[in-house]
C-alpha cells in the first residue's frame, strides 16, 4: 500500500473520530436529564454512580446511561490519533530546525493527553474520584501542550502558508486560555467555575480538531500535486 492510501485511511479515520466526538456528546446530553448545560461538569455525563468530588465538595448525580459518553471517550482517544499522526508524516519532510522538534514533541504530548481522556472515562467521578481529577486535569494540560508545540512547529515551517488564519488564532486561543488557567487558578475555580472553563475548552478543541482536519487535506492536496 503507497502513502496516498495510508493518508487516506487516516483522513477518514479522523473524520470519523470527530463524528464519533460530536454525535457521542451529544447522545449523553440527551440521555442525561440531570445535565444542566449551564453549570454540569461535561465529564458527569459518564458518572456510574452519585458522588461528592473531593476538590468542589459538590454533588454529582449518576448519568442513567454513563458507557454512552465513556465509550465515546474511549474510543476517540484511538482514533484521534489518526489525524495528529497524518499530519506528522506529511510535515515532517519540510521540518527542520526548531520546527522538526516541536514537530515530534507535539504528537509524544498528544499520546499523552488522549491516554488521559481514556482514564477520564475508566475513572470517573463516581468510580474513582481522586483519579478522575488528576486525568481530568493532565488532559487538559497535555492537550494545550500539544497544541502550542504544534503552534511552534507550524509558525517556524515553510508551509505555514497553507493553514487557515482560524487555525492559528484558535490555537493562541487555546494557548491564553491554558496560561490563564494556570496562573490565575482562582478566577476559574472561585470567580467564574471551572465548568466555564471547560466550555470555553472544548469548544476550541473541537474547532482545533476540525482545523487539524482541513489542514491535513490541504496538505495532502500539495503533495498529490507535486506528484
């Protein structure tokens, strides 16, 4: 099999991983009555049981059908490797320097952070609430390390030409965001919630991953062209 197929079958891998995303979150809203799309943490979706978080104090309620949204954790921690590692092999041969090794930092951090979002769903709140926050919060992190490595590595490339003005902006977007988080911890726990956060999060994330997406087509599309 060339490298034309390969990047193929990652490209529709990807594609379904975001629709997998999309479609999963989505299902576990509706089937979750005590979800308030207002203030419920996203991960109370796949509580197996009622708890009282250790870092909060509040109470969480179980979700009547918590594998819907586990499962879907789970599963796109797999395949959400596809497009990070697409677009690894196609930037790869014009990376030199600086961007080769932010480059190559970037998908060792993704690894990281999606063997994170499978622990969100293995541990939850209510099956293990101790272990579920420190996944919770290495996958916030690792993401946004990721991502800025990738940031790095698409500023210093050659190619930078060939991706969108959305997907850098969002990317410093998701980068503020993560700083902001970690230094100024109080204003989202005390003042705003961390709920709030994880909003604002997940909507960059999933505009990132759809950008990561149309970049490696874009990509794709240069390469098919040259040959």
């Amino acid at each position: 099999m060339d490298k034309k197929n390969w990047f193929d079958i990652l490209d529709t891998i990807s594609i379904i991983a975001f629709g997998i995303l999309l479609v999963g979150s989505i299902l576990a809203i509706i089937l979750t009555p005590s979800f308030d799309i207002t203030q419920s943490y996203l991960s109370s979706l796949g509580n197996r049981k009622s708890v009282t978080t250790v870092v909060s104090g509040s109470h969480i309620q179980s979700s009547p059908h918590p594998e819907v949204f586990n499962s879907t954790l789970i599963i796109c921690s797999i395949l959400l490797l596809a497009p990070v590692f697409l677009q690894v092999f196609l930037l790869s041969p014009k990376s030199k320097g600086t961007s080769f090794v932010f480059l190559h930092g970037f998908w060792f951090a993704w690894i990281l952070s999606m063997i994170a979002m499978a622990t969100v769903a293995i541990a939850d709140t209510g099956t293990n609430n101790f272990y579920h926050v420190i996944a919770l919060t290495e996958f916030f992190g690792m993401a946004i390390i990721a991502i800025t490595y990738r940031l790095v590595s698409v500023m210093s490339s050659p190619l930078k030409a060939n991706f969108s003005k959305i997907d850098i902006a969002n990317s410093f977007y998701l980068l503020l965001l993560g700083l902001s988080r970690a230094t100024i911890e109080n204003f989202w726990t005390d003042k705003v919630g961390d709920y709030i956060f994880q909003r604002f999060f997940i909507l960059g994330f999933l505009v990132f991953i759809v950008e990561l997406i149309r970049s490696n087509r874009k990509l794709i599309s240069i390469l098919n062209k040259k040959h």
